[in-house]
C-alpha cells in the first residue's frame, strides 16, 4: 500500500524491449494526430474502426499487469476499471506543462495513471523527461521497458519538457473508480460486431481500412484545405527511404483542397518505390503498405538471419512513373523538410547499403500476413470469453499452436 504523501511507483523493465518495438510498430503503422500540437495517437478504439482490432491483442496481457500492479500499490484491489489506453508519442516541438491528469472538470474520474514507455531518452528522442513538482523521484528519464504509476490528482503534479528531435512513445493507460467510465464495455460493444464467421484467412479479412485523411494530416489546422503540410502515413514511409506509386491516372488539375479526391488516392492500390527501382508488390491503401514498412524495419534482423532468400520482383522505374511517384510525393509530403523535422531522421537498417534488400522486404510481406493471421485468430479465440465475462483479459490457454 503506497502511504507517501506523493504516492508514485517505478517499475524498471517492466516491459522487454521486443514487446516495445512491437508496440511502436503498432502506433506508428495506425496512429493519427493527436490531441495536443506535434503528438500522434492510437487508441483501442481506432484500432477497431479501422479493421485493424487484431492489434489490441498485445496489449491485453499489459492492461491487466498494470491493473494489477496499481491496484496493488495503491491499495484499491477489485475497485478500478481502466479508463483509457492509448499508444502516444510526442514529436520534435511537444511538451507539457505543470498539471495533473485529472484537473480539467470532464476528467474528474481519473484516479490513477500508468505510462510505459516504449523507446529511451537520448537514444531514440532527445528532450522530453518527465518531471513530477514535488516529492520522489523527481525527474524521470524515459528508458524503455520502464513504467511509472502515480496518482491522478494534485499529489502529483507533473510536467514533460519539449522534445526537442525525435519521436518519444509511450504507452498510456488511465484508471477510475467510477464504472460508468470503463473502456471495456464500450470496446466488446465494438468487437461484438466482428462476425466469428467472418474470418476465412484470407488476405482480405485482416487489410486496415484507412480513415478519413484529415486524421492524418499534419498540422490539423490544414486538413481542410490541404495546402500545406503532409500525411503522416507518407511523411513516416518519406523518412524511411521509401516512395508511393499509384497507376492511377493523376490529372494534373487535382485540386490540392479536394478531400475526396485525396482519400480516393491513398485508398487506391499503391506500389512502393526506392530510388530508381520499383517492387512489384501491390498494397491495398497507403496505411497497408505503411504496416509492411514498419514491420520490416521491426523484424529485418530476424529476416536477414532467419528466413531464407525469396525472389523479389523489382523493376527499374520509367520515366513515366517517375513522375507519377513525384505527384504523389507533391500532393501528399508537400515538404519533405517538415516531414523530416518532426520524425527525426529514422535510423534505418538499410540505410548504408548500397542497393536495397528487396528480397528481405518481399519476405516481410509474407511474415507480416502470417503475423496478422495469427492475431486475428487469437481474437476470434477470445471475442467469445469476452462477449460471456464483459470483460477483455488474456486467455493463454487458447492460443492457437
């Protein structure tokens, strides 16, 4: 039982650095803007309404050990229900000052709060350190696998200093008493609406659907005209090195302010490219082919070390398809500058290569639908526990072989 006048826990490693990465690849590849300037955001909720649900599924265990653990510091043991949880980073610019989670008068239920994080200071980010006003420990240095659990309320006053390069992402669940306030109701409320007939393991069952692309476009404040800025999904894929080609025709008179026409392109079927060579592999949208991205940045060692070669089919890129990428590029990463400014240059495994490994990509293709697969199923294992208990926990003993 925490009996201090500023009641906070540490837990060091809490979580592996493997499941870290996994979380980052999850918010990344789904994440839109956020709530504050310069933070992104992936909610539980998102994840569902873009046919993406499969992606909650590592973070259930997480939810209930940090249940767990605040009820058990805490003292309020079968008292709390979790309010909200939410994969956050904050980008170059971001900060917070001096406040408490529950200090506006619509988030009074607040009571606790937990934040992992899932990428370390002076590492992956520079800036952003967490410092509470008063009491111990003082300043917090984000460190991934590490977590802190605090209070809601004015014991724990604390601010974020600004980012100042890179991404810092956390993950961040809030707790209430009041059962009015459990997220958990309103997801299987969501997830009831899966069809457990639904799934045939076909490759269509598990592909995101984007959302409207005013969640994505960065800064918020142009997303109704979409004259400046750019969209994270192609600012992230800029970063890393690589580029959209769509073989739609794109007239030279679209206009830069039409929503639907954007939408349409980026839910068209897109083809990636890097540098003068073209992969002939097809995406079904912009947030697919953004998904594979990031899963093989996430698992290139592995597909260096562990699978064997496949053939990949790259061509170089024609004149005309050149410009097609440029279009694209034009319309939706405006300036790439800004892109860069507020990612950070990501340190990509294939950066110093002389030629890139398209085999290693072409295999990540095939080990991301095998990844998703194998969440999804777990998912349809688990709806009928949830539906049953109204309640979302992880279920080991059916996990599929």
């Amino acid at each position: 039982m925490a009996d201090c006048k500023h009641p906070r826990l540490i837990l060091r490693n809490f979580l592996s650095l493997q499941l870290c990465k996994e979380l980052e690849f999850i918010h990344k590849s789904c994440c839109t803007v956020g709530y504050r300037p310069n933070v992104f955001s992936t909610t539980l909720f998102h994840l569902i309404a873009t046919n993406c649900a499969h992606l909650i599924m590592p973070l259930i265990p997480i939810r209930e050990r940090l249940k767990e653990k605040v009820e058990e510091y805490f003292g309020c043991e079968y008292e709390l229900f979790v309010e909200f949880t939410g994969l956050i980073s904050w980008c170059k610019g971001s900060s917070i000052g001096w406040h408490s989670d529950n200090n506006r008068p619509y988030l009074k239920q607040r009571d606790f709060a937990a934040v992992c994080y899932l990428n370390s200071y002076n590492v992956d980010f520079k800036g952003g350190v967490f410092h509470f006003q008063d009491g111990e420990p003082t300043d917090i240095l984000p460190m991934a696998g590490d977590a802190i659990l605090y209070t809601a309320d004015d014991q724990n006053i604390h601010c974020v200093d600004e980012v100042t390069d890179g991404e810092r992402v956390t993950l961040t669940l809030w707790f209430s008493r009041d059962a009015s306030h459990d997220e958990e109701s309103k997801l299987i409320s969501l997830l009831s609406q899966i069809s457990l007939d639904d799934f045939d393991n076909k490759r269509d069952s598990f592909l995101p659907i984007p959302s409207p692309i005013n969640m994505y476009w960065f800064p918020p404040d142009e997303a109704s005209k979409f004259s400046l800025g750019f969209d994270i999904r192609c600012g992230r894929l800029h970063v890393l090195g690589f580029e959209l080609y769509s073989s739609q025709e794109i007239s030279c008179g679209l206009p830069s302010d039409s929503s639907s026409n954007l939408l349409e392109l980026l839910k068209e079927p897109l083809q990636l490219a890097q540098v003068d060579e073209l992969s002939a592999n097809k995406f079904a949208n912009v947030t697919h082919a953004l998904q594979v991205v990031l899963f093989y940045c996430w698992k290139f060692l592995d597909l260096k070390t562990e699978l064997k070669a496949v053939s990949a089919k790259v061509a170089p890129t024609s004149e005309t398809q050149r410009a097609h990428i440029n279009q694209l590029k034009c319309l939706f990463v405006k300036d790439p500058r800004e892109a860069e400014t507020l990612f950070g240059y990501e340190t990509t495994v294939n950066e110093k290569q002389y030629k890139f490994d398209w085999a290693s990509f072409s295999a990540a293709v095939s080990e991301w639908e095998a990844y998703t697969c194998r969440l999804h199923k777990e998912l349809l294992l688990s709806l009928p526990h949830w539906r049953t208990h109204q309640s979302i926990f992880f279920c080991p003993h059916e996990k599929p072989e």
